[in-house]
C-alpha cells in the first residue's frame, strides 16, 4: 500500500499531460509486451496495475515519451532468447540505445561492426562456416565486407561503409522489400574459349620473346 501511495504522491508532482500520454504509451507496450513475455499473463490485475505505474514513471524520468523509441525497445524485447518481463530500466536503455533502425530489425553500427570484423576471419571462402543469424545479417555483412575488400577502406570509410549500408537496408525494408534468401558471393570462375590459332599464335610470341632474351645474355 505504502508502495502505490509512493507512485500516486510522485505521480502529481509531474506533469498531467505528459503522464496521460506516457501511460497510453505504456498500454501499447503492455499490449505487444504479452506476446513476448507471457510471464504478464500470471500477473495478478492489481499487480500489474502497479507494475505499469511504476513504468509510467519510469518513462517519464528516462526521457522515453515517442513511440519510435518504443519501437527500439519492442525490437530488443523481441531478440531476446526467453520469457521474462525487462525491468523499466532494462526497457528504457534500450528505447534509448540509439539505433534508429531497430524496429525494423536492423541491428546497431557497433553491433553490424562487430559482427563485419568477425567474418573477416572466414572470407567469402569460408562463409558456409560462419553463423550468421539470419538472412538479413547475411546479406549485411557480405555487403559491408565486399565493399571494404574491393575499395580497401580505412578505418573512417569503414564506418560510413557501415552507416550507408543500414540506412539503404532500412530504406529497402521500410518500404516494404523483401529480404532475399543468401547465396555465396565467391565469384564463379570464367572459362575464356581460345581458337587453335590464338592457342599457336601465343606460343609463337612466347618463343620469340625467349629467343630474344637467350640472344641479349649471349652478347
């Protein structure tokens, strides 16, 4: 009891507007949260009453007021490997991680670089032994590393490289483009056709070029 009369007495303090709209905003999360976290199904209605509360609260002094920023926490939500329900302190870092383009599934420069650095180690050679996560991480990270093999970057292209290369992806995803399934980038090998004289003119230039080179050492 002690702890909800807590809530409501810091709760007028703020601002009523900017409350009203954060507790919507936290209605919608709860909403999308149930799917990722059914642990909010056993919660008892008082309880979660409190729990949104202090969430409300949460967002309010963390800053956290658009729903863009929502989006960014959503996506994490989404990416972990298990049920539980984030704390609002987890869920704010992660509204405010600063990568833009989260909710649609793209990850963060640090994180796409990270990710880039390592398959350096494998090369297009030996992609088939990298684990990438999915489709989508595939096709940026081959996209970053064939762009920085052919142009040989430094370490500021890099990270332009890596900046232009998620902000294409999310241009192609947030209007709708499908993500390709991978294929291997090892270029395919070019058989050049030769005629028989092409073949014999060849070895005559190469046996007048020997000649001419036992000539000179001769003199």
């Amino acid at each position: 009891m002690n702890q909800v009369m807590n809530i409501q007495r810091v709760a007028e303090n703020k601002n009523t507007q900017s409350a009203s709209m954060v507790e919507r905003l936290i209605n919608r999360v709860f909403e999308q949260l149930i799917a990722s976290c059914p642990i909010l199904l056993t919660i008892q209605p008082e309880q979660l009453k409190i729990i949104k509360q202090q969430w409300v609260l949460g967002f309010i002094e963390g800053g956290v007021t658009t729903f863009e920023q929502v989006k960014r926490g959503m996506a994490a939500v989404r990416a972990k490997s298990n049920g539980y329900l984030p704390s609002v302190g987890e869920f704010i870092s992660w509204c405010k991680s600063g990568n833009e383009y989260a909710h649609l599934g793209l990850p963060s420069i640090d994180e796409l670089a990270k990710r880039v650095k390592a398959f350096m180690g494998y090369g297009f050679e030996l992609e088939d032994q990298f684990a990438f996560a999915n489709d989508l991480e595939y096709w940026l990270i081959t996209d970053v590393y064939r762009k920085c093999k052919v142009n040989r970057w430094n370490d500021k292209q890099f990270d332009v490289g890596l900046r232009e290369t998620l902000s294409a992806w999310a241009d192609r995803l947030s209007h709708g483009e499908k993500i390709p399934e991978r294929r291997r980038q090892i270029p395919k090998t070019v058989k050049i056709t030769t005629t028989l004289e092409q073949d014999l003119n060849y070895l005559a230039k190469m046996k007048a070029m020997l000649k001419g080179k036992r000539l000179g050492a001769t003199a």
